[in-house]
C-alpha cells in the first residue's frame, strides 16, 4: 500500500473518516428495530426463521456469499460460518480493486470490488469512502454522493467478494476547463479507519463527483 505524507492528502482523509464515522450510526451497521407479535403469530416465528435460513444457507453453498440479515443464525440454531460468530470485515482483511469500466456518452459506470482474503467468513454493510489520488500523490477534490439504495449486510467467505458500482462522468459541466486526472484511489471500508489504496486511472468531472451504491453480493455490475 502506498502512503505519502502530503498535507492535502492527509486533510481530505481526516475530512472522509470524519464523515464515515459520523454516518456508521446510520448505515454502517445494521439495524435491528424492535417488533410487536401477537402470542399467536409468536409460534410461527421459529418455523419461519428456520426455513429462511435454510434458504439462504443453500444460497451461500452456491454463491459464496451469505445475504442473509444482520443477527440471523444458521440452521441448527449456531452462528453463520462454521458455527462461529462472523464478525465484520476489517481492512486487513479485504483486497480491493475496480473492475472492468463500462462507458457510453460521456458516462462511466465501474464495480468496485472487494474481496475477503482471510481465512475466516466476515461482513460488510453500507457505503465505503473514496478518495481519488493524483499521480504525484496528492489528494484530488474528491464528492461522493451516495446512491438512495438500501444497504444490505453481505457475508463473504473466504475467496469470496461483493462489490459497489461507481459511477462518474467525463463531460465537464458548468465553468469547468478541466477534470483533474486521478491515479489512484484510496478506499475506506465500511465502519472502518484504515484504508486500501489502488490504481484509478480516471478524469473526473462534475467537480470531482462520483457516485456510489452500498455493498452488494457478487463481483459484477
């Protein structure tokens, strides 16, 4: 991972972290609201829980990737992964990189992925914090708008990624002469400090925009 210590650089991190740590309340962690039942529909709440994690247990077989809602529990009554607690993905424990860019009349729209490369099943839930590096290693202007999606906790095994679409443009607006070219990309996970750092070869218009959805299942848009 690249480090540098210019003081632009430095300013727009503590910038982003402050608002990703002020925004965790909201959308980095999921929410679990109480619940009124009635004693009768109380006796089939366990039935159905039982059939939703053995549908989306069969459905992790598959993909790789466990949707299922933050607090739910395996089959069998014990945690997700391996009958351990699955805890949230830490950076450490993420690789990062964007995918193939898909581009049309000025618009581009890219997944960014990450991927768990432990050896243990972690989550990820929520929107992640961008910042677009130049080639000299400073920070550019950097708004990320995020999309009015509603986030889901995904659960990756080992191996296994998710992935957010980002979106910017490359047709300058209003009294722009310019768009910055970016280099690199510094990626702040969900609820998290540290960050990853990666090749982002791009010209951002719009004033540095780039619009992003929340973690999703899969490696593609």
């Amino acid at each position: 991972m690249k480090r540098s210590n210019s003081a632009g650089r430095l300013t727009a991190l503590s910038t982003v972290m402050a608002g990703v740590l002020m925004a965790s309340a909201a959308c980095g962690s999921p929410a679990s609201p109480e619940r009124s039942v009635t004693p009768a529909a109380e006796g089939a709440l366990p039935r159905i829980a039982s059939v939703n994690a053995r549908l989306a247990d069969a459905d992790a077989k598959v993909t790789g990737v466990d949707a299922r809602p933050a607090g739910s529990k395996a089959a069998g009554g014990g945690s997700s992964g391996a009958g351990t607690a699955v805890e949230r993905c830490r950076t450490g424990a993420l690789a990062a990189r964007v995918g193939a860019v898909d581009a049309g009349a000025g618009q581009r729209y890219a997944p960014l992925v990450v991927t768990n490369r432990s050896a243990r099943a972690c989550w990820v839930y929520g929107f992640v914090g961008l910042i677009m590096i130049d080639r000299n290693g400073d920070a550019l202007r950097t708004r990320t708008r995020r999309e009015n999606v509603q986030p889901r906790r995904v659960t990756l095994r080992p191996g296994a990624g998710a992935h957010a679409r980002i979106h910017w443009t490359e047709v300058r607006s209003g009294r722009e002469t310019r768009c910055p070219a970016s280099a690199r990309l510094m990626i702040i996970p969900p609820d998290e400090v540290a960050h990853l750092e990666i090749p982002f070869t791009a010209a951002v218009c719009d004033d540095g925009r780039l619009d992003i959805t929340p973690m999703a299942p899969g490696t593609r848009l």
